[in-house]
C-alpha cells in the first residue's frame, strides 16, 4: 500500500507492547512518539482483568477506536495483522480458529469494507467464511468453477462486442472482468433464498474510462448494446458511499439469457475504491478526492466515539458498533437540499439524531415530501425530511422500538438511563415503605444503623442505590422489608440460604452460588411439589417460617395463592448458578429384565445422580418408574430425557409437575 516509514515501522512492532516486557516510552526513546503511539494503539488491553471475553473484546475495541480518531493509520496495521492472522489461522485449535472467524467477519471485514480497503474486506470476508463453514466455502467455489468453464466463451464474447461499441463511440476504456467473492455470494443466496444459478451478478465487467463525463457516456452504450433490468441501476457517483465509493452500477439481459453486472468509474474512483482511506498515502498526487474519504472516515470515527460515551457498558457499545458496520443505506434530502445517509430501515428519529442531538431530543413531528407524518416513519430513497422541535419534548422509551442508528439508539438510551435512575428512587422508596407496612411496622421507625448493616450485608453504596434497585425489580422490596425488620423467628438465620439439594461423594463441595436474584439474607425453600430447577419459570410466595417458597408456575398447588396476590412475589434465577437441584420424572417402560440398569445408565451418562426411585407395575406389559434425580437446570434435565426416550423399552417420559 506504499503506507510511509512510521507506519511500516509501527507494524513490524506492532505486538511489541503486547508480548514483551517492552513499554511505550523505550519505543518513543528509540523509534521517535508517532511509531510509539501507533504501536500502543493497536496493543490489547492486556494487564486488565474482565468479567467476559466479550467485556475485553469491547474495551480493546474502544481502546483503538479512540487510537483510530487521532491516527487512521492504526486501523490499517490493525487490518493488516488480522489479514495475516486469518491466513495463518490453520495452525490454531479449532476453536480459536472459529473464535477469530466469527471476530473477523463481526467487526473487521466490516471495518475495512467501511473505510474503502475493499480488497482487504474481500480477503477477510472468504478466510473467515472457509473457516467457518468449510463445507459450504468448498462447494460454492466447485460451482463458481464450474460456472466459469462453462461461460468463459460467452464472458469473452461480451467483452469484445463492449470493447468494440466503445471503441465506435470514441470511448477510450480498459475492460476487465469481475467475480463477485465467496463470501458476498453465499450471503446473497442465504439472505434472499436464492440458488445459485439465480445469483444473476456472480459475472461481471468493470470499465474504467479517464473523466466521470465518459462514464455516463459507457453507460449508454452499455444500455443501446444490452436492454438494462429495471430497478438494477445504482448511481454512486452522483450520491457516493459513506466509505466514499463512487462508480454506476448496473445490471443488464446479455446473450443467451445471462445476467451482466457492468460496475463504470473513472481511474482515481477505481483508486479509491480498491485502497480506501489508504489511499491518501497510496497516490500523493495531491488528490483531494482521497482526503475527502479520510475526512468521511474520520467523521465515521468521531460519531461511534460519541456513542461510546452515551453506551451504558461494552457489551452495549459492541452491540452499537456491530450495526454501526452494516448500513445498507438510503439517501434522503435536508430542507436546504443536504443530502444525509441512513442505513436502510432508519425512521425520521434516525434523521433528526444524525442532524443534531438536540434536534432529536426535542423532535414532536416531521414533514416528508411537505406531508405531516408520525416519528416512527420509515425513510425512502430521495425523500425531503424536515424535522419540528419543541422545547417540551424529550426522548420516549417507544423511541427504541423504531430507531436503527446506533448515534440514536444510544442518545435514547442514555437520556432515559439518566431519567429512569431518578424515578427508580422515588418508586422504589414507595415500594419499600408500602411492604414495610404489610409487615405491620413503620418505615419511620427504621433507624440509620439498621440501614448501615443493610447496605453492607448487599454490599451497596449508599441507601438511593438499594432504593433504585427495588424500584428497577432487582431486588423485592418485600425482601428487603424483611431484612431491615426481621420476625424474631428469622433473626438466628438472617444469613442462611436453604437449598434443599443433596451432594455426592466424600470430599466435601463448596455451597452453591446464590439462586435467586435479590434474596441475600431470607430463607429460600424449593416446593417439593413441583421441585423447581434454574431455567423454569416460577414464582414465589412468603410463608411463616419457611421465607421465600419458589413453585413453578404450572404447579398445581400455586392455585390456592391465586387469591392472594399480595403473597406473589416475582422471582427471577441468578446467572451462572453452581450446584444440583432434585426434580422428577416419571418413565413408562416394557416389563423386561435389565430395563432398569438401562435407564439407570443413561441418567448416569448425562453426568446425573439418582436420589430416589421407586416402582408400580401397572400391568403385566408396562411397569411405572418415578425417579428423583440431581440435575444442573432445565437444559440438562432436557438431554437425560432425550437419552432415556431414546431407549427402545421406553413407551413414555413425563416430569412430574405437583
């Protein structure tokens, strides 16, 4: 790419920082502060500790973005070492190689495609997808194969009959021809259920002519020579790409009932559209065209490091970025004729945010085409927008509903964050003060210290953080209640969690995370009636003596407390919970000998322990089998089941529900 010194100096160092014990400042020492920061730039975030590998893999993110808006010059190295990653990705566990695919073709094959390195988003895209799906890579590249055998006679064909009309215009103009990539092919075919012989532009030839007057001249002749497919013209001259991209695309009936695509543009477009932003060092000609596609990038780059400080947590910003890199756009007119892209899909919400924040947060209503229409509008190609703001308005959770761009969506979001905290408080504190006086006491009469003691057992700040958290539904204000005025029956196991579950074995197993969100310091009981296991649906209801009883929601005996509802309470299942929970099945088998040393050894197979189990022999044919089994959740009571039906002396499975 003919990139300068530094940046072939910055990526022969680039994992310097990262695996060696070499820090930032001995590169600045000996390699000069633009290759030190380059090199940091496209360093992971290594010395840090994250709850997830999807937590890191947004931080690094965040990391070289904000390395990025300085210096664009980091997400080429950055490109470039993934490029040579993915080609050498073979040598890696399957796994890994599967990991970095699916990584590549998420985030950076996105990203080169977005900054114009389409030679380098092509090469990305087929590596990941012949890792991914290697099957599929090889069959669809046999029939691209066969294909071009098939109609190498015709594809020369039309190419001399277009070199030939050209030449009679006066049209002076290199012809080549063009395959679409694996990967762009299998995507088409997948997403509008097409085969393959219906891909109509797998083929295709681009002209590349001296000025854009003689691409639209190309054009013609192109339309006189093959009658065009309606709807198939695209001019990205006139409205380029938001990566920069300029040519005329279309696709026209050629011989033999084939389908051409012709993609015309001039020299320094067919520049600009092979290298990107990189070709701002690739053609130093003083080609104002390439600067405007890095001042694009940059702009690019500037609005996602907004909508990085609007996003609540990395997991909310990747999500943001991931379909930031997707826009399948439309182009739509501001009053004074400003042409502004969208991706496809973006309501006149999305409009109002890429105008102005401040539009967006005080848009009431908007004209399209000077007809008055509701927010939620969806936009079409070449509609004039005109937005109405009011002082009064202000972000609507239902916003989020209709919004597709990440700038809006995560205004939105961090309007509404702010907003919700205050009134999360104000409900929350209701909430607490009306289930202190269900348990017959006075809020008034909680004293500071028991408050204190509350907030360190939860491990929480200060008193609004509890409150906000009771009034999001992350905690039950009844169990609070509890905490703060405990019945003297629950003082002496404030600190108990009941998990009826029995361990196996001799070595003696750590307790079990807690199972139900919120319930730090009440009494947990399982009902033994419908035995309830993380993944079920269920409820809870208080009871002297016993605290928090978790039923599912199908059990029967739930019915009696359908009067009552003042006794539910909303339960929900911690993540990542440890241990096992009793649950029970009852299995119908054929009256054999061993059937129940087979069953027994399928349980055992799922990694499963057999509590109780007991017989009924209905007739001389069938015997009834209720078993009580230790399992993980519901997905791996699920497989046993399926194990067990699977065995040909099984007529029937059922759990036992109350």
């Amino acid at each position: 790419m003919h990139m300068d010194g530094k940046s072939i100096s910055a990526a022969i160092l680039h994992d310097v920082i990262e695996d060696t014990e070499t820090v930032k400042d001995q590169i600045a020492k000996e390699f000069g502060k633009d290759v030190a920061e380059l090199v940091d730039g496209v360093s992971k975030i290594t010395r840090i500790e994250f709850q997830t590998q999807e937590e890191a893999q947004a931080e690094n993110f965040r990391k070289m973005l904000l390395a990025m808006a300085s210096d664009i010059r980091v997400i080429l190295i950055k490109l470039a070492d993934r490029l040579h990653n993915m080609r050498t990705v073979g040598a890696l566990p399957q796994a890994r190689q599967r990991a970095i695919a699916r990584e590549t073709l998420d985030i950076y094959a996105p990203i080169a495609n977005r900054l114009g390195v389409r030679q380098w988003s092509i090469e990305l895209e087929d590596l990941a997808f012949a890792t991914l799906f290697p099957l599929r890579y090889r069959v669809l590249a046999e029939a691209v194969r066969r294909r071009h055998g098939n109609r190498k006679a015709i594809v020369e064909k039309v190419r001399t009959a277009i070199i030939n009309q050209l030449e009679r215009e006066g049209l002076r103009a290199e012809i080549t021809g063009r395959e679409k990539n694996l990967y762009s092919i299998y995507k088409k075919m997948q997403h509008k259920r097409l085969s393959f012989e219906q891909v109509f532009d797998v083929y295709g030839f681009r002209i590349i002519v001296d000025k854009a007057d003689d691409c639209y001249r190309a054009l013609g002749v192109i339309h006189n020579l093959y009658k065009p497919i309606p709807g198939r013209f695209k001019d990205y001259i006139a409205i380029p790409k938001a990566n920069g991209y300029q040519s005329l695309h279309t696709v026209v009936f050629g011989p033999f009932g084939i389908s051409i695509e012709v993609q015309i543009r001039t020299r320094e477009m067919h520049r600009v559209a092979e290298a990107g932003v990189a070709s701002h060092w690739l053609y130093k000609s003083g080609d104002t065209r390439a600067d405007h596609v890095q001042q694009r990038a940059l702009q690019w780059l500037k609005d996602l490091l907004e909508t990085q400080q609007k996003a609540g947590n990395p997991r909310e910003f990747l999500e943001h970025l991931k379909i930031d890199l997707f826009p399948d756009e439309v182009y739509v007119f501001t009053p004074n004729g400003e042409i502004k892209k969208l991706p496809r899909g973006a309501t006149v919400i999305d409009f109002a945010y890429d105008v102005h924040t401040d539009v967006g947060d005080h848009c009431v209503r908007a004209k399209v085409n000077h007809q008055l229409v509701p927010l939620r509008t969806t936009l079409r190609n070449g509609d004039h927008v005109e937005i109405i703001t009011s002082d009064w308005s202000h972000p609507n959770p239902m916003w989020l509903d209709y919004v597709v761009t990440s700038k809006a969506r995560a205004h939105i979001r961090s309007y509404l964050k702010n907003l919700r905290v205050g009134e999360a408080v104000k409900l929350g504190g209701r909430l607490l003060e009306k289930a202190i006086q269900t348990l017959g006491s006075d809020g008034s009469r909680v004293s500071e210290s028991q408050r204190s003691a509350l907030l360190r057992t939860l491990k929480l700040k200060d008193w609004n953080q509890l409150l906000s958290e009771i009034g999001l539904g992350n905690r039950q204000a009844i169990v609070v209640a509890r905490q703060l005025i405990p019945e003297p029956s629950m003082k002496a196991s404030r600190t108990k969690f009941a998990f009826p579950m029995k361990w196996r074995g001799k070595k003696k197993r750590k307790a079990p995370v807690l199972a139900i969100r919120g319930t730090e310091g009440v009494v947990v009981t399982y009902a033994r009636c419908c035995r309830p296991i993380p993944g079920d649906p269920i409820l809870g209801f208080l009871s002297a003596g016993r605290g928090i009883v978790v039923h599912t929601e199908g059990c029967p005996n739930v019915a009696k407390y359908r009067k009552h509802p003042e006794q539910w309470l909303d339960v929900q299942w911690e993540q990542d919970i440890e241990g096992v929970f009793p649950v029970g099945f009852r299995v119908e088998v054929k009256n054999q000998r061993g059937v129940l040393a087979s069953v027994a050894a399928a349980i055992a197979e799922q990694e499963a322990n057999i509590d109780t189990v007991s017989f009924d022999d209905r007739d001389g044919r069938y015997t009834t089998m209720d078993f009580i089994i230790e399992v993980r959740d519901r997905a791996h009571l699920a497989k046993i089941m399926r194990q067990i039906r699977s065995l040909e002396t099984v007529a029937r499975i059922n759990r036992k529900k109350g």
